[in-house]
C-alpha cells in the first residue's frame, strides 16, 4: 500500500517537481530563442554600419542559439511523450 500524504495524493512531489521542470524548460527555451533574435538584429545592425566582412561570422552565435532552441524544444515533446508512455505501461500494469 502506498503511503498517502495529507492531501490524499501519494505522489504530490513528483507532479510538483515535474510541474517546475516543465516551467523551467519552457523559459530556457524562450530564453535561446531570445538570445537568437537579439544577436541576429546585432549582428545584422553591425554588418551594415561597420561591414559586412567583419561581423559575417558572428551569425553563427545566432544559427547556434536558434538550434538550441529548437532542439529543446523537440527534446520537450519527446520526455513528454515517454512519460505518457511510462503513465500508460503503470496503468496497463495496475489494471
């Protein structure tokens, strides 16, 4: 039998801390895409008053930013989708 904490809720701190990972992963990853537009308007507003030669490369820190972002936010969906998974085999196991 599992333990039950006052609220009735056996697993409370799981969901909670879930809950803040999940918040956690979604500012990151807004903050990579943040990164990514104000280094792209920098680097583009370098380019045009100082030379494009001279800054051309630094768009890389953008391309980097931009992919963190994305790939965070694949690897978001992808934990999601095995917990669910995870939840569903417990069920399935229970039942």
């Amino acid at each position: 039998m599992k333990s039950l904490n006052r609220l009735g809720n056996s697993n409370w701190k799981t969901n909670s801390n879930l809950n803040n990972m999940n918040l956690y992963n979604t500012i990151m990853s807004y903050f990579w895409l943040a990164v990514a537009s104000v280094s792209f308007v920098t680097v583009t507003y370098l380019c045009f008053t100082e030379g494009f030669e001279k800054y051309a490369s630094n768009y890389v820190f953008s391309i980097i930013a931009l992919a963190t972002f994305f790939v965070k936010r694949w690897m978001m969906k992808r934990v999601g989708n095995h917990q669910q998974f995870l939840k569903d085999k417990s069920k399935e196991q229970e039942g």
